[in-house]
C-alpha cells in the first residue's frame, strides 16, 4: 500500500511544478488557457458542425461563382477559363462545369436559380455564426431573431462569394504580371489570403452580436487567412495525392473523405484561432491545471459561460465558486 501512496505524492508534486510554472510564464500558460476554452466551448463539435455544413455548401458556393463569371466574362472564354480553374479545385471540375451547363439561361430562371444556390450555401455561415457567437460568450437572449440572424448570414454569403471570385483573381492577375517570377503556386496562395483576409475581418465583423472594431478583429483575420492559405495550398496537393492512392479501394468516396479532410483541416484552424482571439480579449489566462486551486481567469471563464445561458429579459444566471477556508 505505500507504493500508490508515493506515486500519488510524486504525481501531485510533479503536478504541482507544472502548475507553477505554467502560471508564471505565458508562453506556456497562455496556450494551456485556450486549450481549456477550446474544451469549455465544446470546440470540437463545433469545428464538426462546420465542415458538415462546409461540405454541404461547398457545390453551391462554388457552382455560384462559376456561374457569375461565366456571366460576366462571357466575351472572354480565355479569361473566363483561367478564373474558374483557379476557382475550382480540380477535383470538382468537371462535376462543377456540368452543372454550370445545365443552369437556365433566361435571365429570370437565373436570378431564382442564383437565389436557390445562396440559400443552400448558408449552412455553413450560419454554423459560423453560432460559434463565433458562443466562442465570445454572447448571452443567448441578446442573439436577434430568425430574420435578423439570417440576415447577417446571407450578408456574409454575398461577402464569402465576393471573396471566391477575388481569390481567384488575384491569382490569375498575378500570374499574368511580367517579370514576377513567382511560381503559380505561390501567387494562388497569396491571393487566397488576401481574399481569406478582407473575408473574415468583415464576416466575423458581421456575423458577431457583440460590440468589436474592426482594430480588434484584423491580427485574428490575418491568422485565420494565413492558417486557411496553408492548409489549402500544402495539405490540397497532399490530399489528392492521397485520394489518387485510395481510390482503387475506396473509389468515388476517397475525394468525398479527402474534402471532409480538408474542410475539418480548415475548421479546427478557424475555431482555433477564435478561441485564441476570446481568451486574449477577455484575458483567460493563466487557467490552473490543478482544478482544486483555480485562478481568477477561471472563474471568469466560468462566469462567461454561465452568463451565456440567459436566454430573457430578467433573467441572471451567476457562477459563484465556494473556496475552502
């Protein structure tokens, strides 16, 4: 029986150590705080929730933004040709170019077409809009009403398709300066952090309840657009080389796991970099790894979730934490 007894003691002290020092210094404290919230928040459901609906939305976003630019470049097929490539990954092409083939012509069929395409791409706007809300401890009775909701969504829709066809012309621009000498590779990353960047700093802004400039929110969209400009540009090729690999067994479902993949990819470095922005701002940290001890960030912590289920008017729901004497 003294064994367990010893090993619990070294456990602890060992514990205890890291405790310490985790609390003192923040490049170690600061990262173990947003871990915590990122569990707090349920981060990985959320990030789950978001390739889901990203998956989902994927073919109308990407159908739509065909769909504009073969509108208004239809005198220039060439243009046109380059723009869609750098807009569509090679693996939707040829899926993608059918059925931008077999939308209406008529201006009218069009225009209710167009309409369908942006309400099924709002799944995924919305999802980010019930995340970036709960990241930032919003009260529930404070979100606006269906309409009002959904309003902020489809103004991002408009903004995240504005952002697609940017991104793709930057990359196509860029490709076309002479003298440049940068691979196309590179020059299709920059353009899509630049587009990732003007979308996130005015999606977030959009799609958050709560009072925040545009000062506050552009290291976080700058991050965000860096980290989705990696992911897109290393771990693409990487996946279709892995789908290519995968096909003779799992067929048609390898480029369907390879998207899920990549979007779960995307997400996790999204939420990520919310929870990294919401425990700055409400400076959470250092959170305590010995729970028996907490630190005032984690009652604060607690405090912000508790406050978030105020769902009426008048209602108070308080986090009160009862130390031992």
């Amino acid at each position: 029986m003294t064994a367990p007894r010893v090993r619990d003691r070294t456990m602890n002290g060992v514990l205890a150590r890291l405790d310490r020092f985790q609390r003192r210094h923040g490049v170690a404290g600061f990262p173990y705080a947003v871990l915590c919230k990122y569990l707090d928040d349920d981060g990985p459901r959320h990030a789950a929730l978001i390739t889901y609906y990203g998956f989902l939305s994927l073919f109308p976003l990407l159908l739509l933004g065909v769909a504009v630019v073969s509108r208004l470049l239809a005198t220039n097929p060439e243009l046109r040709r380059e723009l869609i490539t750098a807009i569509v990954p090679p693996a939707l092409q040829a899926t993608v170019d059918d059925a931008a083939a077999a939308l209406p012509t008529s201006p009218v069929a069009f225009v209710i077409g167009a309409i369908g395409l942006i309400w099924s791409a709002t799944g995924v706007v919305y999802a980010a809009y019930r995340t970036l809300n709960h990241v930032a401890g919003v009260r529930m009775r404070d979100l606006p009403n269906p309409v009002g909701a959904y309003s902020r969504v489809l103004g991002v829709v408009v903004v995240l398709l504005a952002g697609v066809v940017a991104g793709g012309g930057l990359a196509v621009a860029g490709a076309a300066i002479p003298g440049v000498g940068a691979p196309d590779r590179l020059l299709a990353a920059l353009g899509t952090a630049l587009s990732a960047f003007a979308v996130l700093l005015f999606g977030v802004r959009i799609l958050l309840v709560c009072p925040a400039q545009l000062s506050a929110l552009w290291r976080p969209a700058a991050s965000g657009a860096l980290l989705l400009a990696v992911v897109l540009h290393v771990g693409g090729p990487l996946l279709t080389a892995l789908v290519r690999n995968a096909g003779p067994v799992y067929g048609a479902f390898a480029t369907v796991a390879g998207l899920f993949t990549l979007l779960y990819l995307v997400s996790q470095a999204l939420v990520a970099v919310a929870e990294t922005a919401a425990v700055r701002r409400a400076r959470l940290w250092p959170r305590a790894l010995d729970t028996s001890d907490p630190t005032e960030a984690d009652e604060r912590a607690l405090a912000l979730l508790a406050r978030e289920q105020e769902r009426i008017p008048g209602q108070v729901v308080e986090s009160r934490l009862i130390r031992d004497a």
